[in-house]
C-alpha cells in the first residue's frame, strides 16, 4: 500500500499527517511502514525519526530519496510506504508523478 502526503502549497501537514499515519499502523499487528522523504534538504521525517530513536521511543523505518522510483525501490520491502512530499514548489508535482 503507497500513501502519498503531497501538496504544491507548503506548511499545509504534509510531514505531520505522514507521520501520524506511520506511528497508527505501527500499531497494526505484522505492519511494517517505510517513510520517504522527499525533501531531503529540508528532512523533516528523517530527523524526526533520528529523534525518536535517540530518545528511545522506538525504530520507525525513514529516508531520504531524490526521486520517486528509488523511494519504490526501497518501499517493497515495507507492507506500507509513506511518501512525504516537499514543499510547495512548481516542479513538485512532476517530480512526485507515481
Ligand atoms: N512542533 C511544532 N509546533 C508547532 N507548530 C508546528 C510544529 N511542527 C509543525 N508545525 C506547524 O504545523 C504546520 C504543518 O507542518 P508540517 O511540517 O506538517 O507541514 P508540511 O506541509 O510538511 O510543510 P513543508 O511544506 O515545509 O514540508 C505548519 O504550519 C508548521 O509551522
Ligand atoms: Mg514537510
């Protein structure tokens, strides 16, 4: 299952809702759940995982992709992969085609 959190207007929760949805499914007896984050230069999910991790709440499966098909490529091992857009840009919703 493929979950896209994508806007071409920024600050709307895309990051947020993302990461909400990860932390619901985890609960999901034999779920596993891959976030992707499409921003790496601004990698709000990837920090935020490192975060968690670092305080001991526990491992959620995150990283930074560039483009659409290495973000599928490392998602096929996950039951759930969860795209976390970038911010609102003109190009976004070329660069995110699925
Ligand atoms: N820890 C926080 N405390 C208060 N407000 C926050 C916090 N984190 C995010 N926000 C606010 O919540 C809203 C949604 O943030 P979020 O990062 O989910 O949006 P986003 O769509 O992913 O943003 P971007 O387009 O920059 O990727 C924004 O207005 C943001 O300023
Ligand atoms: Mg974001």
């Amino acid at each position: 299952m493929i979950l896209g959190c994508l806007s071409q207007k920024g600050r709307t929760g895309k990051s947020t809702i993302a990461r909400l949805v990860a932390q619901q499914f985890l609960t999901v007896d034999g779920m596993t759940v891959h976030i992707a984050d499409m921003d790496p230069a601004q990698g709000t999910s990837v920090k935020w995982a490192a975060k968690r991790r670092k305080a001991g709440l526990g491992d959620i499966s995150c990283a930074a992709y560039k483009d659409v098909p290495s973000a599928l490529e490392a998602g096929r091992n996950h039951r759930l992969l969860i795209f976390d857009g970038p911010r609102g840009r003109a190009d976004s919703r070329h660069r995110l085609r699925l």
